[in-house]
C-alpha cells in the first residue's frame, strides 16, 4: 500500500499517510516506528508472570494524553521504522527469551502491519494493549488475531476527556470499543499458574482530584459485564509527566486519601475481579526508557 486515506481510530481525520509519513494526529506513516522491544516485568501479574511480557513499544499516539508517561515516543516520535517482516522476527525473539505473551503497546495507528504480521499464530498470546480510544471497525479487522485486549477506560466524563486529550467523545467510544473487545475474546481465561490466556482487562488510571472518575469507572464495569466475564485493574502510579506538569490539578501526584476512598469503594461495591495498584507505584523507575533495545537489528 503506497497511500492510505485514513480513518483507524476515532479521530476519523482522514489525512493520508504514506508508508514513510502521515499528516494526522497521530503523525505517524504506516510502516510501524518501535522504539523498545523487550520482556516487561512491570504488568498486571497475569501478565507479566515471572518470566514477563513481551512488550513491543510503538511509536506516535492516536489520543495523546497530557500526562503521558511515555511521551518521548507517542508524541515525541522517537523510535526505527521496520518492515512487517522485522515486526515478526522481533516476537519469535521476545518469546525465545521466555516471554509470556506478545504485547502490543498502543498499536492503533499500525492496525494493518500489525493484522499482517499475525498472519500465522503465535505460540503464546497476542495482547493488544491500548488506550481505550478503538473504532469498533477497526477492532473487528484484529478478530481472531488478538487472544486479550488490555484497555484503558480512562475518562468517563466528556469534559476531562476534553481536557485531558482533547477528545470528548472518548467515553462513548471507550465503551463500545471494549463491548467489542469482549465479543471477540469471551470471558477471561486462565491457565492454573494464574496467567491470562484470553480475555479483556480493563485499566483505569486514578487522576488527582477525580476520584469520582474513577467510580463511576467501577460502576460501569460492574454494571455492564456479569461476574467473571472481565478483570479491572485499577492504578495508582500517577505522576506529573509532559504538559500535566503545567496543568492546575493534574501537577501533583495521587493522594493516599484519594486512593483510600476508592479502594472502599470497590470493596463495598463487592467487585473481585482485578487488581488495586498500590501508591508506591508512582515513581519514574517504572516507566521504561526507549533507546531501541530489541529494535536495532539489521534487516534481513
């Protein structure tokens, strides 16, 4: 494909993008830009296991939060440009280290190298870990490609979305991007050493001074699937990073009474299914760096 009008995420710009570059929000081209290929030891436990995730790092963002921890590489453009080719030589060497999984962090905006690359099954699951912002139609084009998708739902307010990522249509594409998502995979699965071989897990990031955000989050999950059909992880590790830093409320770290109050909540609401990230997660040692390591390999 030399030129493609495109409408991936929600954003629907319809700008054109070449293989080598794009003039939409997420300015990226379509040939994927990675900037960190390795096992990644700092995921939920069922994924990240023992021996870690493989986590493939793509470059650009189709939603571009303020307060984006990696944003050297979603807004900053930093990463190499590799063939569909290259992309899978990169997973049969994540899982010949011992990953447990093939996780594709924020692979939107390269739906279609990325479907291409997964002509043929892997012999672990694919895990598709974005933020929540997915045209249903796009999703639909990974069915049966995808063994756990790993969402955010990170605004259910219109108005934080807006200021946030400048995309207030956010929660109703959120939803119903996840809805999809369930469709496709089923009821989570694991395998008795607890790790998650299918199934949908929902992240949400607690934001300082909007912990009503956050449980109207938990509301939503309980609300819209039975017991047992999705797992929510729930996270503590804000910090002030990019514009955030500048940005009245969102420049300082979580409160341990903000965390405290959701954390009752949810055990009051009587959800089991998940995760509750604990407050010393907020630190930068966790945030990976990206100076291609994985990536820069020659082609062959």
């Amino acid at each position: 494909m030399n030129e493609k009008i495109c409408r991936d995420c929600p954003r629907n710009c319809g700008a054109p993008r070449t293989p080598e570059s794009g003039s939409g929000f997420c300015k990226m081209g379509l040939t994927p830009l990675i900037a960190r290929a390795a096992l990644h030891h700092w995921e939920e436990p069922c994924i990240s296991g023992k021996r870690g995730s493989g986590a493939v790092f793509f470059s650009g963002c189709a939603l571009g939060c303020v307060f984006c921890q990696n944003e050297p590489i979603s807004r900053g453009g930093f990463g190499k440009a590799v063939s569909v080719f290259r992309l899978q030589k990169i997973y049969r060497e994540l899982i010949a280290a011992g990953a447990h999984n093939i996780n594709l962090v924020n692979p939107t905006h390269f739906t279609d190298a990325v479907s291409e690359s997964l002509t043929e099954p892997l012999p672990v699951p694919v895990v598709y870990n974005c933020g929540g912002y997915e045209r249903i139609e796009t999703l639909r084009r990974l069915k049966g490609k995808i063994n756990i998708y790993l969402p955010d739902l990170k605004y259910l307010n219109p108005g934080l979305a807006a200021r946030c990522a400048q995309a207030p249509d956010y929660p109703d594409m959120a939803k119903a991007a996840i809805r999809e998502m369930v469709r496709q995979v089923g009821p989570v699965r694991l395998n008795e050493e607890g790790m998650l071989l299918s199934g949908v897990l929902i992240r949400h990031l607690i934001l300082p001074g909007e912990v009503e955000n956050a449980l109207d989050a938990i509301d939503w999950v309980q609300e819209s699937f039975p017991p047992k059909t999705v797992l929510l992880s729930l996270m503590g590790q804000y910090l002030p990073c990019g514009r955030a830093k500048q940005m009245p409320g969102l420049d300082r770290p979580l409160l341990e009474e903000e965390q405290h109050r959701v954390e009752e909540y949810l055990l009051c609401s009587g959800f089991e299914d998940g995760y509750l990230q604990e407050l010393s997660s907020a630190s930068e040692e966790y945030i990976p760096d990206f100076h291609l390591q994985g990536v820069e390999h020659a082609e062959k």
